[in-house]
C-alpha cells in the first residue's frame, strides 16, 4: 500500500499476509493521568470495532495493563502488556514487559530496560515536541535504535509530525507502527497496525513481527471536537489530581 494525505487518513506498509493481526498499541486508561475511561470499556470499544490485540499505553504506570491482561479474554482480545515511558528525552512506549520501568532515565537506559525483559521499544510521535516526542532530544542513529517508529498518531494537526516519521522510518527501513493515542475509549481503534502473526503465536510472535517490520498501518484523524474534549478533559483531570495530593 502507498500513503495519502495524512490529514484526511493514512495507510502504509508492505507485504503480502496470509495472517494479518489488528492491532491498537498506544491507548490511556484512568489510570494515565490524563485518561478518561476504565479499562473495560477501553476492551469493549476494541471489541466492537473488530480489534484483536490492544496495548494499554498508561503513562508511566502498568496497572491499567495488568488489568487489561486479567479480562481481555472476556472480551476475545490479545492484551499486549505496555507503558509510555516518560524518559529524560521524551516518550517511549514499551511493549512486552511486566514490570514498570521508571521515568526519568536517559533515553538509551530506557531502550536496554525494555529489551532486558524482551520487550520492544516503540516511538510515538517522534517528531511532536510539544507532545514529549524526543526527535529534538536525541540524534538521528539514537532515534534509529528504536525497534519500531509510530508513523501515524490519530491526534495530529497538520500531519506534518506523522509525515516526518514515515519519511525518517522509511529512509532507514525501520519497522512501522500506529497509534490512535486514545485518552476517551471511543476513540480506540482510530489508528492501527495490522500484523503478519498467527494469534496462536501469542504476544511473544506479534512482538516478533512487529520488530521484523511485517506490519501495515492504517489510521485516520480524530475529529477535532474529541481532540478538544480529550485535551479539556485531561486538564481537568490533572488539575483536580494536583489538589487531591496537594491535601
């Protein structure tokens, strides 16, 4: 497939699947400190759109994702343990591991914890400093070391940030992914990768894949009303959590 317009949607990627897997790898829970909804109705939207995997991406937290993991069969979901790391150059979302890794280390450590429990290291909105992406932060062959790039987040302006990913990706063949970066269940399932893996591979096979580059993306914007919504919503949110630790 070719990519378009990413302002209007977006789909890219090679291969020729016999197996294809869909997947959502960056989504926010209550438990994000900027996250709306409890887990179960983030697997129940990925349900009905027809997912099979889903990574509960929670900032720099994993009980989001171990509950996921305990009640994703209910809902006939794979549920790829993750998190969004808070690293001292930007976000890195770690997927595959069980157990958090903590915020504030330099980007390198980071990637060597996440591979020291067989996780893979994926880049979300590299080029969105505003957005803790950590393009400004680090070099061109540090960003390379990644296992994979995020080339699509659902919540772009422009799609500029989303072009310079695919573009960077691509000049050094690195394995692509997307992310709908859903804070509000409704919007899980904006953006995802579509896997060349057996479910019966389980989370270690769709790992594989992904870091092999076997993935195709899809996604489309989130319409700016939920955009507005998400960012008011998690500003409440964060506010009235600051005033709760503060008494």
């Amino acid at each position: 497939m070719s990519g378009v317009d990413a302002s209007i949607g977006f789909s890219s990627g090679v291969g020729n699947f016999a197996v294809v897997l869909a997947a959502e790898l960056h989504t926010h829970s209550a438990a994000s400190h900027d996250g709306r909804d409890p887990v179960d109705l983030l697997l129940r939207q990925a349900a009905a759109v027809d997912l099979d995997a889903i990574a509960i991406t929670d900032h720099d937290r994993m009980a989001g994702s171990r509950e996921a993991q305990a009640i994703g069969p209910d809902y006939g979901l794979m549920v790829i343990p993750g998190i969004e790391i808070s690293t001292a150059a930007g976000h890195v979302i770690g997927l595959g591991i069980n157990e958090r890794i903590p915020r504030g280390l330099s980007y390198g450590e980071t990637l060597d914890r996440i591979r020291e429990q067989s996780g893979i290291a994926i880049i979300p909105h590299p080029f969105q400093p505003s957005r803790h992406g950590v393009a400004p932060n680090v070099t061109r062959d540090e960003l390379a070391a990644a296992d994979a790039i995020e080339v699509y987040n659902s919540r772009l302006l422009t799609g500029r940030a989303n072009r310079k990913a695919e573009a960077f990706a691509t000049s050094r063949s690195l394995p692509m992914t997307a992310g709908s970066d859903a804070h509000i269940s409704e919007m899980v399932g904006q953006a995802v990768t579509f896997v060349d893996a057996e479910p019966s591979e389980g989370i270690a096979g769709v790992l594989s894949a992904i870091a092999a580059g076997e993935t195709i993306v899809d996604g489309k914007r989130t319409p700016w009303r939920i955009s507005l919504r998400q960012a008011a919503g998690g500003m409440r949110r964060r506010i009235h959590r600051r005033a709760m630790d503060w008494w």
